[in-house]
C-alpha cells in the first residue's frame, strides 16, 4: 500500500457505501390464517375466570420483553486489537474484513477504520517517518486526498472532520492520527451526517482508547 495512492474517497466512500446497504430493514409480513366458509372454528372452552389465564400468558412475555430490552440497552465496553493496535469500543460492534484497511469494525449506526503505514513506506518516497510528527502525518493525508479540513488538537488527540457524499448519503468522519514505534496510524470514525451531533463525543471518547 502506497502513501501517496491514498484516496480517501475511495476507501472509505467506496467501503462506506457498500456497508450502509446492510442496514436495509427487511419487513416482514405476517399471514394470518382464516377458516373458509365450510370449516368451523374450534370451539372456546369458557373459564370461569379468565384472569389467571390472562396473567399466565402475558407474564412471560412482559418478563422476557423486559429482560431482553435491558440486555440489548447496555452494551458492554470491548476491546479489539489488530497488528500492534488497539481500541475500546462497545460490543455492539463487530469486525468486519476490508481490503483497503488494516481493521474495520461495524454497529448499527456508526463505522470505525483503521489504517497502518509502516514507517517504511515513507522512507521509499524519501520521508523520513522518525521525524514527522503527528501535524505532519495528518497534514500529509489530507493533501494527498484533497480534503479540505482544519486540524484540531485538543483532548490529547489529533484529529480533523471532513464529509462525503456517498451512495446518496452524508457521511461525516472523525479522523485522527496516532504515531507508534514501527508505523502511523489513521482511525476514522464514521456515521451519517444528520447522527454526527449526537456520536462526535463518543467517538472522542473512543479515540483516547487508542493504543499503537
């Protein structure tokens, strides 16, 4: 992988915008069952008090509805790791495999990438990686892929926003930069542009997890 063939529009737009057609909801219809003309419906036992039988049934139900909708409201923290890097998400998310990236993790609503550039491969356009810095690396990326952003520096983090249009969608990113002992790294953060209010600060959160 080159640093200066980087593009991306098109690694994440392009992955992005397949991912997003998974969150599709399939509706499905439910068939309900009738009696034709000629059959006769079963007959009803009568009770002479319905309301044990009433309790009996909905009880289970509002129990379990209630145990599952808790269960599924509190995800817990998950810690993934790939090729000397880690991150603390939530186990809502799951890995998902990307040719263009060193790791990808999918939830329901947001995205994160992560992408590894040994230090190696800047020595091969004549880059000496040991003396880039964090500004330089992130400088680097957004000039090579014609984004146009402000870096940010604060929260211990070094980071800019940017957003694409892709497969009708806003998206916006959070993309920050991290320097280890062999390589840089790029982890970006991704959900669609009306949810990034509302995701921005847990994806803060989750970059100060970030260990290479």
């Amino acid at each position: 992988m080159n640093i200066l063939g980087i593009v991306l529009s098109a690694l994440i737009g392009g992955a992005a915008g397949g991912l997003y057609s998974l969150i599709r909801i399939r509706i499905n219809k439910a068939k309900t069952k009738k009696f034709s003309d000629s059959q006769e419906a079963p007959p009803v036992q009568k009770r002479s008090n319905p309301l044990p039988f009433i309790l009996a049934v909905l009880l289970p139900i509002i129990l379990f509805n209630a145990i599952f909708s808790g269960i599924q409201s509190k995800p817990t923290e998950k810690t993934f790791t790939k090729e000397g890097f880690s991150i603390t998400l939530t186990s809502n998310f799951t890995e998902k495999d990307v040719v263009s990236q060193t790791a990808y993790y999918q939830s329901s609503s947001s995205y994160v990438f992560a992408l590894k550039e040994e230090f190696s491969l800047f020595e091969s356009v004549g880059i000496n990686a040991a003396d880039y810095t964090l500004d330089d690396y992130a400088k680097l990326v957004m000039e090579n892929n014609s984004v146009a952003a402000a870096l940010d520096k604060k929260d211990g983090l070094t980071s800019f926003i940017y957003e694409k249009h892709v497969n009708g969608k806003d998206i916006t990113y959070l993309a920050t930069v991290h320097k280890g002992a062999d390589a840089f790294w790029l982890i970006q953060f991704a959900c669609e542009t009306k949810d990034f209010g509302n995701f921005q600060n847990q994806f803060i959160k989750w970059a100060k997890t970030v260990k290479v």
